[in-house]
C-alpha cells in the first residue's frame, strides 16, 4: 500500500521508542551483555507496541473472503 498516509510507528509512541532506545544503547555499552539483552528485548517490545500498520480495508477483505471460498478445490 504505497499511499499510506502516515508514519509506520505511531507517534505518540516516538518519546516511548527514543527513551527504550537509549536505555538499550546505554545498557548495551556500560553494562553486562545480559543486562544489555534485557534492554534490547525491552527495545524491541515497546518499538512493536507503537507500530501503525497499513490495514486492508472491507472491500478488500470482503474479496479476499469471497475468492478463498470459492476457489477452494
């Protein structure tokens, strides 16, 4: 969906994605390798909780539905 029209992360997330950011950039050169993976993961959680993906609208589904349906063999 090339039209899109906003950002893939939502940005109420940026403040949340830029703080976890740090932290797991701060860990990873001042701490253990653990501690860094737990910060990384952490990262990694909150950068997949403020995604915004594109959605296929009704149509689109309605027709994926009805072409799965009926070309079933």
């Amino acid at each position: 969906m090339p039209d899109y029209p906003h950002p893939l992360i939502a940005k109420e997330g940026w403040p949340f994605i830029a703080i976890s950011f740090a932290l797991a950039l701060g860990a990873t050169l001042l701490f253990a390798p653990a501690v860094a993976f737990i910060f990384g993961v952490i990262f990694i959680f909150v950068l997949q909780f403020f995604r915004d993906p594109p959605l296929a609208s009704f149509w689109q589904l309605f027709v994926a539905d009805i072409h799965v349906h009926c070309c079933k063999s």
